[in-house]
C-alpha cells in the first residue's frame, strides 16, 4: 500500500445553536477495504457449501450469494472514493443540522 493512496473519512456534525460539533475520528478507507476483503473471503468459502437456489418456504430473498455481491460493489464504490485527490463527499445544511463528510 502507497501512501499516496491513503485517504481518511472525517466527519463533522453542527447541531442547531450549538458549537461545530467535530468527530475526530479520522476512518482509512483501507482499513474498510481489508474488512470487506475477509468478509469477502469467508463469504466465498460459505458459497461452496449453500444451494445457489433461495428456499422457497424462507420469509427472506436475501441469499449468501447476494451478500457477497453486495460486497464486490461496495468494495468498488471504495476504491473509486479512493482514488481521487481530497474532496467534500456529503456538504448538506438545513435549518438545525449541517452535515459535512470529506475524504482527504
């Protein structure tokens, strides 16, 4: 991994009359991308032991297979949010709440 490549989540948060709330916590994307990478992994192993076929009696069509699908596009949607030079993702004010997220 690059240094360059590093990006971190900030979030800052302004709550109606009061002071700019800020969450220090800066989040690596690269710590979100290892995660799901495991996940991704354990999902994969699971697959060779399920039915590809959804049970029909199941009250859910949510399937292992979709899961490690919607694994593969949120591990897409990072590495795009990573490769770009620092921007504002989320910049949203109303009348109470300012919400800002930034990628730096």
């Amino acid at each position: 991994m690059s240094i360059k490549g590093f990006r971190l989540l900030w979030i800052k948060l302004q709550i109606e009359n009061k002071r700019f709330i800020r969450i220090p916590i800066p989040i690596p994307f690269y710590i979100f991308q290892e995660l799901l990478d495991c996940f991704l992994n354990l999902l994969t192993v699971t697959c060779f032991f399920l039915p590809k076929v959804p049970d029909p009696d199941s009250s859910s069509r949510i399937t292992i297979y979709s899961v490690k699908a919607l694994v593969i596009m949120v591990m897409k949607l990072l590495d795009s949010l990573n490769g770009d030079e620092p921007y504002n993702l989320v910049d949203v004010t109303t009348d109470k709440v300012k919400v800002l997220i930034k990628v730096r």
